[in-house]
C-alpha cells in the first residue's frame, strides 16, 4: 500500500489515506481494474481464486440476468489483503 503514496506530498498522502479508509468504512463499491491493481494480481488470477473461493465475490451492477457489469466491495478486498493466503469467502457472501 506504501508504494501507492510514493511520490505525494505528506499532505496529497494524508487526503489519500483518509479517502481510502472512509471508502473501506462506507463499504464502497469498486471496478475489478481496481481491485487488480490495489491487490497486485491478474484480472485472470482473480477470477481464478473467486471460483475457487479464495478471494472475494463481485456484485453484480444490474438486475438483468445477463448483467456483465460487476464490482467488488472495497471491505472485502481489503480484508483479503490484510491476509490473502487464509481468505475463505462463505457461500453467501455476495454473488457472481
């Protein structure tokens, strides 16, 4: 997370680091472009360890069955960073 802030100001880090921690307590909702850089994984890999249970389910974006549209709650990627080798998702947590 430390190599996201490189380059800013102390103040530019500060604002950053209080925007993603009022992101991760209102529970936001991010696109998988996103996810795949702040955990430092293939979009591939990603779904990899979603159908493997290993990493967070995304939520659709629409109510349309065929909807492609998906995005991941930023709580959940971030409890996945905290400890991704012993992330075990439950079969209700969100959907594919």
């Amino acid at each position: 997370m430390d190599d996201i802030f490189k380059g800013l100001t102390l103040k530019a880090t500060f604002e950053a680091q209080v925007a993603a921690a009022l992101m991760i307590q209102s529970n936001a909702l991010i696109p998988i472009k996103l996810a795949v850089r702040l955990c430092g994984i293939s979009r591939q890999e990603i779904d990899r360890r979603v159908h493997n249970g290993t990493f967070p389910k995304p939520t659709k974006l629409s109510d349309r069955r065929k909807a492609t549209r998906k995005a991941f709650y930023l709580k959940d990627i971030h409890d996945w960073i905290k400890n991704p080798h012993m992330y075990r998702h439950s079969e209700h947590d969100g959907e594919i």
